[in-house]
C-alpha cells in the first residue's frame, strides 16, 4: 500500500528514516513548522528554518524516494512572546508562496493563553484569505477547554472546515472534533499521545470519513513507521482495506489537495546509497 504521512518532522531524524520509510511504502510527506526544543529569539531564525525545510528537507527526501512537502507558521509554544509573533507571521508571505508549502501549521494553542490565541486567529484568517490547508495543533493538557476554544475560532473566522485537520485528538476530545467538518488527526506515539490500539478503537468507534494518523516523529521517543504498524495492527483488528486506504492515503490525499502546490510523486526512484559513501 502507498502511504502518505501527514505529519511529520524529518528535520529531526536521520537519513536512515528516510530509506525505511521508502521500503515500507511511505512515498509522500508534510512536514509542518514546530518547536526546535529551545525557543528562538528573533525572527531570522524563523525564516532560515522555513528556508531549510522547505528546500535542503525535501531534496534530501527525493534522494531516497520520498516526496517532500511542508506548512509553515509561528507555532504556539513559541507565541507567547507577542512582538515576535507579530514579526514571524508578517514576515510569512514568501514562504507560503514557495511551491512546496501546501498550508499552513501548526497553530492552535499550547497553554491555551491570549496571546496564542492572537497568532492562532492571524494565521488561520491568512489561510482563510489564501483558502489553504491548515493544521490545528491541540494543547496536550487541558484538551477539552482547548478544543472548545478551538472550534469556536474557527467557527468565527469563518475559514471552510474541509481546509482544517485538528489534530493530536485523544479519546477524550474525538467527539467534540467530529461534530465540525474539519479533518480529524490522531498522532501515534510509542509511550505518549496514542497507540496503534487505541487509535483501531477510535476508528471503530467515530468512522474512517475525514479521519487522518500521523507519526509526527520529532526528537523525543517516536516511529516515522508508526503508520505502517498502526495499519498492521488495524488489519489484524478487523479493519477493511478500504478503511485502511482511507486513512493512510485517500484521506490526507484529500485534505491536501485543497493547496494547488499538493502534486505528490509516488514513483520518485531512489539514489543508490552507494554515491554517498566516502
């Protein structure tokens, strides 16, 4: 099966994830804009990050048979500081306007404050006025006021609910997220957020329609295979290979394609790994 990984961030793993990936049938990538691990004091360094995922990433990628693409924004961990902000997501136009950013994300709120609250509705009213994908990050405590408070900005902006994925749903929230027309993200992580199991019994539950997984795979304890062995454990659970395809495929294929930018490659032949030897 060809997989599309919604979600995911290779500027923190190895080349080696990349050619595991490959063979185990991934074939496209998003990779949305997140925290470093330490927060950034100027906007320059916004910028050369945005630069570097969205050039040096996806070449790296296409050397190992995986097409590349990225969203880009002023996360919500790193909002708090309001001037600089402001300074990021005015600074974001030439970058939304580079032909591998398909969207915008993630946004949303990490400790649910005001000032999260000013970067998240600046960036979702520019995804609304450029009518794009949008990824919607949910604050991993406090779920419930959070998606509350989600839903209803996303309400009064006004954006069309089939350019947003909320995501990081947990089984607490899923509900509350399937009531709106927004995609629906589930991330897979081996210790936090969600396991193959619990996201087989959410599928069951609320349906495949607009349902995304992702890996997201950043520099804590995470799998860039997470989709494929969520996939064999959902097929040994009773899950039809339609509901499958869905998921990991026709779904996110979907979504994206609300971005003109999202013509992914599925037959991208590999480098020989020979040629980077020394």
């Amino acid at each position: 099966m060809t997989i599309i990984e919604p979600h995911i961030h290779m500027y923190s793993r190895t080349t080696d994830d990349y050619q595991r990936m490959y063979r185990a049938g991934i074939r496209a990538c998003v990779e949305p804009s997140f925290w470093m691990g330490a927060n950034r004091r100027y906007a320059g360094t916004f910028f050369d990050y945005f630069n570097l995922i969205l050039n040096f990433e996806s070449v790296r990628a296409e050397r190992f048979g995986i097409d590349h693409f990225s969203t880009i924004s002023m996360n919500p961990k790193e909002s708090e500081d309001h001037v600089l902000a402001k300074e990021v997501i005015d600074g974001m136009d030439e970058y939304l306007d580079h032909p591998r950013c398909v969207g915008i994300g993630e946004i949303g709120f990490n400790n649910n404050s005001k000032a999260e609250e000013y970067a998240f509705e600046r960036q979702l009213n520019i995804a609304n006025e450029r009518k794009i994908p949008v990824i919607v990050h949910l604050p991993h405590f406090d779920k419930i006021p959070g998606i509350k408070r989600t839903i209803d900005i996303i309400k009064n902006e006004g954006i069309p609910e089939h350019l947003v994925i909320i995501d990081h749903n947990t089984e607490e929230c899923m509900a509350l997220a399937r009531k709106t027309e927004c995609y629906t993200g589930m991330t897979v992580y081996p210790i936090s957020k969600l396991t193959p199991g619990r996201v087989s019994n959410l599928v069951k539950e609320f349906g495949s329609k607009r349902m995304i997984i992702n890996g997201s795979a950043d520099w804590g304890i995470s799998d860039p295979l997470s989709l494929v062995k969520v996939a064999e454990y959902m097929k040994n659970d009773g899950h039809s290979e339609a509901t499958l395809k869905d998921i990991l495929f026709n779904n996110p294929n979907s979504f994206y394609s609300s971005s003109p930018k999202w013509k992914p490659r599925f037959n991208i032949e590999p480098l020989d790994p020979k040629i980077f030897q020394r």
